[in-house]
C-alpha cells in the first residue's frame, strides 16, 4: 500500500484524537516505522493492522474506521496531498467521478510498482452513475463508501451510495449506483 | 481548413485529441482554434494575429511565416502573451491548406498552474501526458514535504538528542564527581576509620563482625581474619554473651543512636586471651542496601576507671580528714564551750554579790569576754556541724510573734547601747504558728540583726517579717534586716556567704567576729529549704533577707511565761516559809555543778548534788525529791540509764518523780533519747536562770 494511505491513517488519528492514541495504535499493531514516506510502497498488512489496533484502541468497528478514513482521504489528505490536482481532478462531482478511472490508470503508469485499484463507470446520466470497484485488496469496501462520502462533502452535493453488488456477498467487485 | 484524406477527421475531432491546437495563414492569421486553448485565452481566437497573441521562444528568431515553416521539424515554444503560460509543441504545414498547424499543450512545471489557469483534467486530451508529468511533479512535490519534515524531524530530534546528549555528559560529569567524591569520602572514611583512637567494629544486623580498624584488633589481640564473619560476642564476656544477644536484637528492632557516656556502667570486653578489660561503648546505625548496620566505638577505660578509683580513694580520704577534723573541732569547742560556760556562770554569781565599781566593771568585762568567746566557739562548733554533715535541725511547733519578740527584747538592749534605732515589723498577715526549729530561726535572725547593729553607726536598723505565700498548710514567710550602716561593695557581696570571708581584713579588725555567721546563717536557711541574700551599697547600708517555708503549726502553742508571771515565782516559793522543796542535782561537772547550785539556792530551792549516776539512785533510794536535775553525761552511770532505773524503781513503788534533762545541745536526737528513757523535761547548757526558775516550778508546781 502506498505510503499516503498509512500517512493518512496517522494524520486521521492524530487530528481527531491525539499522539498519544496513535502511539498506542503503532503500539498494539506492533508496527515500529516512524514515519511513512508517501511515495514508498509498504506492505499491505501495515495498513490492516493499523486499521484492527485503532479499531480496537477506538472502540471502533474496522469497518467504521475505514469508512471514517475514507471520510478523512478526501477532506484532507487529497487535497492536502494532490492540492490543486486533486482540484483539477473536476469542477463537479460527476467530473470528478468520470475522470476517477483515468486518475487510476495513470498512478499505474507513473508508479510502475504499485496496484492501484480500478474503477469503472457505467451508466452515466446527468445525475448518476455506476461505480465499479475491482481491488487486489480484499476488504476495503468501506473505505470506498468513506471515500465516495468524501467526496459527496467535498463538493457539498447531496450523494445516495448503493452497495449494488458486494465482494464479500460473492461478487468479483463491488459495485455502487450512485445518485446526486 | 484541412481537409480530410484517407483519415476524414473534423475540426471538433481535431479539436477532442489536441484541444490546445490552433492554425495560421502565411499572412500569420489564426484560422482555428481548439476549445481547450480558446478557453485558456479568449483573446485567440479565428482571425486574430500570431504574433499579437503569441512570442515564439524557441526555435528563436522567426519572424515570418516563412522562417517558422522552415524550422517546423523544431519543438516550438510559444509564450501566450497576456498569460503566463507557454505552449510547448509542433508545428505542422498543411500544404492542402497553405498553412501551419499547432498540435500541442500547456507546459505546465507547477501543479498550481491548471487551478491558476482555470483548467481541469477533462480540458486536456486523454494522451496528453502534462497530467501525468503534473502527477509525477506532485509525487515529487510531495516526496518533497515528506524529506522536508522529516529532515524537520531529524533536525528536532538532532537537537533533542544533542540536547540528551548533553544532558548524559553532564550527568556523567556529575557522577563521576560523585563517585570521586565516593571514594574521596571512602578514601576518608577508611583513613579516619583505621585512625581512630577507639577501636570501631561495624556489625551486620544479624551480629556478625562486618569490618573492624586495626586498634580494635590491637585492642583484643586478634588478627582481622579471626573475627571478620563472626558473632560479635566473641569480644564479650561468655557470661555476658547471652544478655547481648537479646540486647542487640531489641536494638536492631529499635536502632537508636548512642552516645559514649550513656553507655552502661560496668561493660567488660573479652580479650583473645581470655583476660578482660573495662570498656565504655558508643553505638550508631544506618539502613544500608544490605539491612541495618551498627558500628560500635569501643573505648579502653582501664586507666580511667583506675584514675575514677584513685580519686575516690583520695576523695574518701580528704572527706574523712575533713570530718576528723571537724569532729575533732566540734569535740573541741565543746571541752572548751564547758569551762567557758563556768566562767560566765561563775561570773554571773560574782556579780550578785556585793561589789565595789571597780570589780564590778572587771567583773563585766571578763562575762564580755567569756560572752565574745562563747559565741566564737559556737560559730565554729556549728560550723564543725555543718561540715561534718552533722547539723540537725529541730521541727517543733513554735510560735513566731513570742521569737522574734524575744529576739527583738535581746538586741534592742545592744541598739540602746549604740544609740540606734530598732524597729520590728511583723506583717498582721504572718500566720503565728508555725512548725519548725524557732532556736535556728533565733539564731539567723540574732546573727544578721548581729551584724547590722555591729555595722551601723547610726541610724536604725529595720526587721520585716512578712508572708509572701500561704499554700497547702504552708507559709512562706520573708525576715530581712536593713541597716544604715557601712554597706557592702559588689565584690564582697557575692563571697559574703562563704565561710571564713568577712568583707575584708581590715573589717575584721575593726569589727571583730569569726566570719563564719552568714555561712552558718545561709546553711540553716538551705537546710529550712530556703534561700538568703543580701542587697547593698557602700555607704547606705544593707539589707539582708532570708525567705523561709514553714508549715503551720498543727496544735495551739502553749503561752511561754511572762516576765511578770516568773517574777512571782521566785516569792512564793520563798514566801511559803514551809519545808523547801528538795531538788536533786547530779552533775559531775564541779563548775557547773556549782553554778547551778548557786542558781537553786537562789531560786530558794533545798538543793542536793551528786556527782554521777550511781550517787543519783542512791539518793533517790534514801530520800524523796520534788525534782531532778540529771546531766545526760556522767561517768560510771550516765544520765539516761539512771532515768531508767530510776523508773523501774517507780513501777515497783509507785510515784513519779519530774527528772529534767541537762543536755549539751537541743538536738532533737539528744532529746528523743531523754523522752523515750523517761525524762520528764529538759534544759540545755549554759543553764539560763530565768528559764530555769520556769521549768521547776512547771514541774514542782503540779501534785504528785
């Protein structure tokens, strides 16, 4: 997993809570890297056991904690992190949702190492549209509806997620019929 | 206008995958513009000029339409006049058109740029890679503030280490100084433990020796291998060893610190070989990592206690020369007190009879004398007394206003003679009964209104008694004599109550006296559990007080006599014209003997004397006496075992006959001894006539 993902996870932490929780976090996820380098790629279990001791350490279930880092992506860190790109990335929701794909393709081509995932639109009409969601990484659905919610506040449009099809009901992917 | 060959493309299509394209005419006029550009820049569009809109950076130096169609195989960079942006691209002649044609995009270096430009993702056609190159710029961006606060944080944690660092050198610092001084301060401790004048044991709390300095090996003859791990009361005396052991566990239950000399009496050490030797012991503690640990000075008190004995031999030896002397003094003033008292007697008898001027003033200064002399002898045999620790005081009831009455009727007679002034004030508050020795009393206050009237010229001389507390049946009761007379200087003041100090030298030749009364007076008062003192000054007088606790007196006091009830005593016996009443005397002393004799027949008595106690019971078995007279020292049968036969015969017979005590002094054990062989009354030596005539007519007086 990209660095900014576990970066974004701390700085979520951090700002909602404190050092001292995240520390106990790090702590009980026995994991000692001090800090993470957004453009490293790190092992994709450094994420879940962030995800599984701050759950713990919350009194959060995993999947609140990645909806709410969802939430937090892309509030904060996308815009932190990409600023104006992530601005350029469209003037509306539904722009933004269309180029999601395009975005996608080309974090793969830019860093050959990692595997990002793909999204897919079907169906697009002037106020909805179907996301496909296709991961390597199983279990991160929430942190999909997380960023998909982000985006709703982000650029303030009142956004209805679906959870048409569902990985972990048998689907190859998740997809969501989302409406604006 | 292009026009389409083998691939029909239209200006939108054209304008879809380059949407920042524009052409131009050689007269440099803009034909067509992509929508991206024409959203960029409003001011291009068709028909406007090239080089109003645009300045050819590279290839440079193109002027015309000619030149830049020369270069067209260049890359091309176009600043967008008016804008802050460059166009980075191709060039491409049309000859269908007779034009050129830009196919290119934004150079974009900065992702800040596509917001400031008012662009986003979908203005740029999909294989245009400027996003991505954005991309990789905002990953290298970020790359950035990620090193960025990392050196940050390095820079943090830099400064905090260094920050530690110090911290550590200084603490290092700091503990080297404190091991320094640890073994500086165990450097000391060794040299001032093995230097020690004592021997020092440090004992573990289980008792067993921990250390020990090499005096204390000297000490006991051991070697430090021989004691280093065992029990401590290998250094004590078996017979002591046991009571140690319970000693040191109460005191490892309850440490206290012990200082030398309040270590036991009597603490004997154990030798290696086997001898023992006197020891005084100091004790002290800590609370070490390793429990409590004691250490033990121990001092060697042979030659102490070798020199505390000495002394006391010597001591012993000086308080009993001393009381030799003072007994031998005492028995001295005695023998001497006796004649003495002859002589005033006899004196006294002389001057009864018919004499001439002349003999009579011879007569009197001879009782002066003897009087003088008497009172040196009973100066110094009280003195002797309170010296040999002999001095007893007597506790009777007495009555104090009838004392210092008697008192004050003695020295107004030797004021009169000076021409003072006596004045007696006893305050109406002072309890009149009291219980006490009213003979010492009388002679403190004889001895101070002594002094005064002998140290003042003129003037008065003041006696005040008054109550300074009454409390739980006890008076205390304040006398002081005041005079105005020579005074007394600071100096002397404090040595005044000394024995043998007067003044000074040319005082006592001057004045007279033995120096010893106010040592006898301040003694007295200290046995009455009072204290005495004097204020004065040179030239003004002195005055000096005496505050005394007494008890009240218990019983009502009999009345002493007055001077008009004896004066008729003395009549009526005479004037009875009858049988005399006969008195027995036995006295062996002749003088004495004489003296009384005289007094009897004078108080016109049928006197009768015998010498000892033998001829004392012989006469009493042949005649019948009024009254006895019976001197407690006598040779052959003493005075006290007469009495005593004397009563026996009486329990046979029936009868009592008042058998009054002569006695050498007042003492309360002399008297105790008359009371409890029989004896009736009593009357000391020198006998007073006055009180004499009293006693016999107390006793005579009364029916068998």
């Amino acid at each position: 997993m990209y660095g900014m993902v576990n970066k974004a996870v701390e700085e979520m932490v951090i700002s909602q809570f404190d050092d001292e929780t995240w520390e106990k976090i790090k702590a009980k996820a026995a994991i000692d890297v001090e800090i993470f380098i957004s453009n490293e790629t790190y092992p994709d279990e450094i994420t879940y056991k962030l995800v599984v001791s701050a759950a713990e350490i919350l009194k959060l279930t995993p999947d609140q904690v990645l909806e709410a880092f969802g939430i937090h992506w892309v509030c904060h860190t996308a815009p932190e992190g990409y600023g104006e790109l992530f601005t350029a990335g469209g003037k509306t929701l539904s722009d933004f949702l269309v180029n999601l794909p395009s975005f996608h393709s080309r974090i793969k081509l830019i860093f050959p190492k990692l595997d990002p995932p793909i999204f897919i639109i079907t169906e697009p009409a002037d106020n909805s549209l179907s996301l496909h969601y296709y991961s390597p990484r199983p279990g991160l659905t929430s942190f999909v509806i997380g960023l998909l919610k982000g985006l709703g506040i982000y650029y303030k449009t009142q956004l209805d997620i679906v959870l048409v099809n569902s990985s972990e009901a048998g689907s190859d992917h998740d997809e969501f019929l989302l409406t604006w | 206008m292009v026009s389409p060959h083998k691939v029909g493309i239209s200006p939108d299509q054209l304008s879809t995958v380059f949407p920042f394209h524009f052409c131009f005419d050689p007269t440099l006029t803009l034909s067509q513009v992509g929508h991206s550009l024409a959203l960029l820049c409003p001011g291009i569009a068709e028909g406007a000029s090239f080089f109003e809109n645009f300045k050819i950076e590279r290839p440079a130096y193109l002027v015309d339409f000619e030149s830049i169609l020369k270069q067209s195989h260049q890359l091309f960079i176009l600043q967008v006049k008016y804008l802050d942006v460059k166009l980075r691209g191709q060039m491409k002649y049309v000859p269908e058109a007779g034009s050129l044609l830009f196919l290119g995009s934004p150079w974009l270096t900065d992702p800040a740029q596509i917001g400031e430009l008012g662009l986003t993702i979908s203005d740029f056609a999909t294989h245009d890679n400027s996003i991505d190159l954005l991309q990789v710029l905002q990953a290298q961006n970020i790359a950035l503030a990620d090193t960025q606060k990392l050196a940050k944080r390095l820079t943090l944690q830099q400064a905090e280490l260094k920050k530690i660092n110090t911290a550590m050198k200084d603490e290092m610092a700091v503990r080297k100084e404190a091991e320094e001084k640890l073994l500086e301060g165990e450097n000391i401790f060794q040299i001032l433990f093995e230097s020690a004048s004592d021997g020092i044991v440090i004992v573990s709390a289980k008792g067993t020796i921990e250390m020990v300095n090499d005096h204390l090996l000297s000490l006991f003859g051991y070697s430090r291998i021989e004691v280093l791990g065992q029990p401590v009361e290998m250094l004590i005396p078996s017979r002591f060893a046991e009571q140690h052991v319970q000693y040191r566990t109460g005191f490892v239950k309850h440490p206290q610190n012990r200082p030398m000399s309040l270590s036991k009496p009597d603490l004997f050490a154990l030798r290696k070989n086997g001898s023992e030797f006197p020891i005084e012991t100091s004790l002290s503690y800590v609370h070490s990592q390793k429990g409590l640990v004691v250490m033990v000075f121990i001092m060697d008190i042979t030659e102490k206690k070798q020199a505390e004995k000495d002394l006391a031999e010597a001591r012993d030896q000086a308080i009993e020369a001393s009381h030799l002397k003072s007994e031998f003094l005492a028995a001295m003033s005695h023998e001497i007190r006796t004649p003495m008292n002859g002589v005033i007697g006899i004196t006294d008898l002389l001057m009864e009879t018919a004499l001439d001027e002349e003999q009579r003033k011879l007569l009197k200064m001879v009782k002066d004398s003897g009087a003088s002399l008497l009172y040196i002898i009973n100066d110094i045999l009280d003195t002797s007394k309170i010296e040999a620790g002999m001095l007893q005081l007597e506790n009777i009831d007495f009555d104090l206003s009838s004392e210092i009455e008697g008192v004050s009727d003695l020295m107004t007679i030797r004021t009169k003679e000076k021409q003072l002034v006596l004045i007696t004030q006893i305050q109406s508050d002072v309890p009149r009964h009291l219980y006490g020795d009213p003979g010492r009393l009388r002679q403190i206050l004889i001895n101070l209104l002594g002094n005064a009237i002998k140290f003042t010229l003129k003037g008065t001389v003041e006696l005040q008694i008054e109550l300074k507390a009454l409390k739980d049946q006890k008076a205390t009761i304040f006398f002081s004599v005041k005079d105005t007379g020579i005074g007394i200087s600071a100096r002397v003041q404090s040595e005044l109550f000394q024995p043998y100090r007067q003044a000074d030298q040319s005082t006592a030749r001057k004045f007279g006296g033995t120096g010893l009364g106010l040592a006898i007076c301040r003694k007295l008062v200290e046995l009455m559990g009072g204290s005495i003192g004097v204020d004065s000054q040179e030239g003004i007088g002195s005055r000096f007080w005496f505050i005394v606790p007494f008890d009240l007196a218990t019983n009502e006091i009999p009345q002493p006599l007055q001077q008009e009830d004896k004066k008729e005593l003395y009549p009526s016996c005479k004037e009875a014209g009858n049988t005399l009443p006969k008195i027995l005397l036995a006295e062996d002393n002749n003088v004495n003997a004489l003296i009384a004799m005289k007094m009897l027949e004078r108080l016109g008595y049928d006197a009768e004397r015998v010498t000892n106690g033998r001829e004392a019971l012989d006469a009493f078995n042949r005649n019948s006496y009024r009254l006895i007279l019976m001197d407690c020292q006598m040779p052959e049968m003493d005075g006290y075992e007469t009495t005593c036969e004397i009563r026996a015969i009486e329990q046979k017979t029936g009868g009592h006959v008042p058998i009054v005590a002569i006695t050498a002094s007042a003492l309360s054990s002399d008297l105790e001894r008359c009371w409890s062989v029989g004896m009736d009354d009593h009357i000391s030596k020198p006998i007073d006539k006055q009180l004499l005539a009293s006693i016999i007519e107390r006793w005579v007086s009364q029916p068998f």
